[in-house]
C-alpha cells in the first residue's frame, strides 16, 4: 500500500509543479473573478432595493453565498480536466497507462487534486485583501453542524465534480469531439448548480426537483449549508446521503465507461 500511496504521492507533486508553472495565470483569474462580484453586488443591490428580503434571505446572506461560491469553485471546480482527459485519449498518450501498474482515475486524480491546491490558495490572497471592503456584506453562520456537515458535503462535491468531468472525457473513445457536450453540461449546472443564481429562489416544484439531481451537490450544496440556506440539519443530513448515492453511482459509471471503452482503444500513438 505504501508503495501504491508513493506512486500517487509523486503523481500529485508533478501536478502540483505543473500547476505552479502558472501561478500567474490562476492569480490573475482569481483577480478578475471579484470582477464578477462586482457585478453580483450591483444587481442584487438593485433587486433588493425595494424589499429587505428577498426569498426569506438578506441582502448580506445572498452576498455571502455568491462570495463562497467563487471560493468554492475555485477550490473543488474541475477545470479542463475532461479535455485534458479527452486529449489523451485522442492522442494515444493514455497508452503509457495500459502498460504500467498506474491506476488512470487515481493519476488524473491527483493531478486534479494538485491542481485544486494552487487555486484554492491564490483564490483567497485576493480574498484578504477586500475582505476589509466586503466584512459588512458577509453574514455567515456559526453552528457547530454546518461544519460536521459542510465539510464531508465540500469533499463529495469534489468527487461528483471530477467525476462528472471523468465521465465526459471517457466519452472520447466514443466521439471524436467532446466539446458539445461538455458546453451542454456547463450551461444545465450553471443553472441547476445554482451559480447563477441561489436554487431556493426557482419554484418549489422545481427546486425540489433539483435536489435528486447530481448538478445540486456540485456547487450549492456545500455552499448553502456554510452560509445558512440550509438551516434545517435534518434536511442537510438527508442531502447528504442523497450527494453520496450521486457519487457511488457517478464513480461507477465512469470506471463502466472506462471498461468499455478500452474494448475500442486500438492504441495507436503514445
């Protein structure tokens, strides 16, 4: 076992260097995403002009929840993980793999992994520094069991995250370009995954809907649990085995695909 963690271990520090290579890049995409604040704060301050609530929420507590989800996606988001994925299964450099006593899921893992450390810690350096300016909008809760709750919540959201992406990459043994569907998916969990806006707002037929749907515990979950738009404990634990049934069965489907799909890798290149 030892020598397997070691195999991982070495994989995630490449990753971790690779990622570091361009530190610039992830500081500068964290700069520009309070940009994306910036235009949060005034729309919603304009939507909450005429009414101190909205939806059962504050001002502040919708603020809130905008500002951890950039810090949640920047910490668990998968990206270009399923292009990268799809590139080496197109180009034959997946071969190395097939002839090597490596895990694929638990090498692209870690590089994932690697690659969520970068990000997680250049998204907050931006953080700190407005969080003078941004301390009077943020209201966030202190009960003991959003932490019991929120934190296994964050690491299986991880999970369906990369292994949602896993999946769609898999799908290149079958087509030949995957980029449709990948677009396909973003739009439907910008919407359902609540980054658009929080899902409590959509009507209650179709919110309740969307709790049987993996898309919810990508992003909104976790997040509203750790800024109290969750506040019953008993509906956050019963989310939290649903989000582990999504993630047993996303896991499995992508090592299904995974199986399968080698049946038509003809192995060419690498």
């Amino acid at each position: 076992m030892l020598s397997t963690l070691n195999k991982y271990r070495a994989a995630f520090s490449v990753g971790l260097q690779s990622n570091l290579v361009y530190r610039v890049n992830f500081g500068i995409r964290g700069f520009f995403s309070f940009f994306h604040l910036i235009v949060v704060f005034i729309l919603w301050s304009s939507a909450y002009a005429g009414s101190p609530m909205i939806g059962g929420f504050t001002f502040a507590q919708t603020f809130t929840y905008f500002v951890a989800l950039i810090v949640v996606q920047f910490m668990i988001g998968a990206f270009n993980e399923d292009y990268q994925i799809s590139e080496e299964i197109r180009n034959g450099l997946i071969n190395q793999f097939l002839l090597k006593p490596v895990n694929y899921f638990a090498y692209r893992f870690s590089i994932y992994l690697s690659a969520r450390l970068v990000t997680g810690v250049l998204i907050l350096l931006p953080l700190l520094v407005l969080y003078p300016l941004l301390r009077d909008y943020l209201v966030v809760p202190v009960d003991g069991w959003r932490l019991a709750v929120g934190l296994p919540a964050l690491v299986m959201s991880a999970l369906i995250q990369f292994g949602i992406a896993y999946c769609f990459g898999m799908m290149s043994f079958w087509f030949l370009e995957i980029q449709g569907l990948v677009v396909l998916s973003m739009a439907i969990e910008s919407v359902l995954g609540g980054q658009i806006f929080p899902l409590d707002l959509l009507p209650d037929w179709l919110f309740r809907l969307s709790q049987y749907l993996p898309y919810y515990y990508q992003m909104y979950f976790p997040v509203a649990v750790f800024t109290g738009r969750i506040n019953d404990p008993a509906a956050a634990v019963t989310g939290l085995g649903i989000q582990a049934c999504w993630v047993v069965l996303i896991l499995a489907f992508g090592q299904f695909l995974w199986c399968r799909g080698l049946r038509l890798h003809t192995a060419v290149g690498g």
